[in-house]
C-alpha cells in the first residue's frame, strides 16, 4: 500500500533508539529496574497523577486494575461491546462478568444514559474505554458511578494524552489503564502496559499483584497475582518517545480536522469530534457501503482496516447476550482510514481524493 493504515518506519526515523537499547543492554538489569522507574514516575507527572505502575500489556493492566479494586467471582463489571475483547478478557480473568451498554451514537462511547440502567441492575465497577481516542462523556459517566459507590477504571489504550480541562485520560477515575502496543499514540517495540492512580493504596496492590502477589521474594500474601512486569527495554524506549507525544498528537489532530473538512457533504461520517478531548488514535468513519469504499481505496493502494467488525457482546464464546442496537449498527458501518503522524500531506491528500472520487467528487 502507499498510504498504509499505520507505519512503523516513521517513527523510528523519528526517534533514533539505538543508543537507548544500547544503554539497556549494557547494564544486564532488564526487568524491575532503574528505567521502569524513571519511566513510571515521567509518566505519572504526565498524566497528572501520583503514581504509575508499568505492567506487561493493557489488558493485564484492565485485569490488576479490577482485582486491585477488589472487582471478582459473582460481580458484574460495565463495559462496551464495541471496543474489542480486550475489557471482556479482563473482567473474565477476574471471575466477574461483563454487563454490555449501549453506546452513544454520535460518539460511539459509551452512553451514560444506559451506565445508569446497568448500575440500576447492580454492578461492580465501570470500565469506561475512550474509544479510537476521543475521550467519553467523562463528567456524566464519572457523576453517575461516584452517587453509586461504583469504582470507575479508564481504559485510555488509544488516549495517550487526551484532556479535558485540566485532566488528562487517566486521571479521571479511579484508576487509568494504559497499552503500549507498538501502533498506539505512545508505543513501545514490543507488548507494555501500565496503570495510573492517586490512591496509594491501589498503586500498591497493583505492584504487588504484578509480581505473584508478594509482599516481598517468595512471600505470596496477595491472591490473583501474576507474573505482568513491564521490561526495562520497554520502559526506556517509552521514556525517550514520551517527549514526543504530544506532538504526534497534534499532527493526528491536524490530519483528522483536514479529513473531516474535506470529506463533509458526503455519505461519510466522522465519528471524531475534534479538540484536545480527542488524539485521533484511529479516524473512523462510518458508512453504508463499507466494503465498496474499502475495496475502492485499496484499488486506489491505500489501506483501511475495521476496529472492529464483530461487537464482543456477539463473538461465539459469549453466550447470550441482551441486544444493544445502537453498537450492532455501528459494527457494521466502521471504517478506518490512514490517521498517524508518517503520513505527509501528500499522503493525506490522496486518501482525500480517492473517499471523494468513490462518491463521485473530484478534487481534494
């Protein structure tokens, strides 16, 4: 493809990582280290809160968020259906089960009007996910679960950064759960996760929970730990690209504001709203002829992908579940177009022509 959905090589142009392996490697110390130390605490002022916890992926960092909140067997834990497998897995992980809502349908985040009929039924915690980087209704969400008593557990995997206000995504609630797979607005090179909070008490148990549980070496006095440590290889590279993140943000913002421009009067809705609220981690539209504009942008050697086709309340390995209308629509009518910060303007002007050209428009 020309113009791929997402390319690593940028990047690495970018941020020259060379000398940053290189220092890792010659120390021999390369997990629980000094650079997963000096990453947490960058991080942590990064996002805004007292402490963070690097662990070996996002979901890892959904699952120890929940156990650190006491989250497990009998419970019923909040979640959409449209935002991958990713949250399912943890609340399964911990023996509760997921309570599906309903999502927004201008934002596809999720709804606070169908969060509160799920904490009218009973429920444990929310995981709320700020879905393709745009922050969720986070004032009527966070409002709702603090009148409940109910924990509220961010999942920022695509918001590296958003902010409203004076907060960025994963200072919100509770507790923030962060991936570093190598495609997201802050990436590794590998699999790497963390989790922010300002409870001291919960930052603990999550350190512990991440190591097996001990309290010290071989001293198990915590249950449901793990082995989830995010390495000193990974905490150093995030730690030289973090200088970096907020102006990849705002080239993903300037890409979405142009697309979103030039793609208006067609059959082609945006799901991103723009703003600081949003770091357009993936750019979402939504279509009825899905497969024909993806067909026509692929002839055209540009890349698309669907995040994501089958909404997790209906994979095979579910089981029944309640109807939710407004995300089975969605599922069906996404599409992901390039959005990241390798793309030139050039790039970004093709994908433009080739959406309008499909839809009978010409120029960009």
């Amino acid at each position: 493809m020309d113009v791929p959905v997402f390319s690593m090589s940028s990047l690495l142009a970018e941020v020259d990582l060379t000398a940053t392996i290189e220092r890792v490697l010659s120390t021999g110390r390369f997990i629980l280290g000094p650079e997963l130390e000096r990453f947490e605490a960058a991080f942590a002022e990064y996002c805004g809160t007292r402490d963070c916890v690097g662990v070996a992926n996002g979901t890892d960092a959904l699952e120890l968020a929940l156990r650190a909140l006491g989250v497990g067997p009998g419970q019923q834990v909040a979640i959409v259906a449209n935002a991958g497998p990713y949250g399912a897995t943890a609340v399964y992980a911990t023996g509760a089960t997921p309570r599906y809502v309903d999502v927004d349908p201008v934002t596809l985040d999720m709804d606070p009007a169908q969060l509160e009929q799920a904490i009218a039924d009973g429920i444990a915690a929310v995981i709320v996910t700020h879905l393709f980087g745009q922050l969720a209704d986070m004032d009527a969400i966070s409002s709702l679960a603090s009148a409940a008593g109910i924990p509220l557990v961010e999942d920022c995997a695509q918001a590296h950064g958003a902010r409203r206000g004076n907060h960025r995504a994963g200072a919100m609630g509770a507790i923030g759960c962060f991936s570093f797979y190598p495609t997201k607005n802050l990436g590794a090179v590998g699999d790497g996760g963390a989790v922010v909070t300002d409870d001291a008490g919960l930052a603990a148990r999550v350190r512990r929970l991440r190591a097996y549980g001990w309290s010290e070496k071989y001293k198990v006095t915590l249950s449901g730990g793990r082995n989830s440590r995010l390495d000193e290889l990974q905490a150093a590279v995030l730690s030289a690209r973090l200088p970096y993140l907020d102006a990849w943000n705002r080239r993903r913002r300037l890409i979405a504001d142009r697309y979103i421009e030039q793609l208006s009067r067609l059959p082609v809705r945006p799901v991103s709203q723009g703003g600081e609220g949003d770091v357009s981690h993936l750019f979402v539209v939504l279509v009825d002829d899905r497969d024909d504009l993806a067909e026509s942008l692929r002839e055209a050697s540009i890349g698309t992908d669907v995040h994501y086709p089958v909404p997790d309340h209906l994979q095979p390995g579910r089981g029944p579940q309640p109807a939710l209308p407004v995300t089975e629509a969605a599922c069906r009518s996404v599409l992901t177009l390039p959005c990241h910060p390798g793309l030139t303007e050039r790039d970004v002007g093709m994908v433009i022509t080739a959406v309008r050209s499909h839809y009978g428009h010409s120029g960009a």
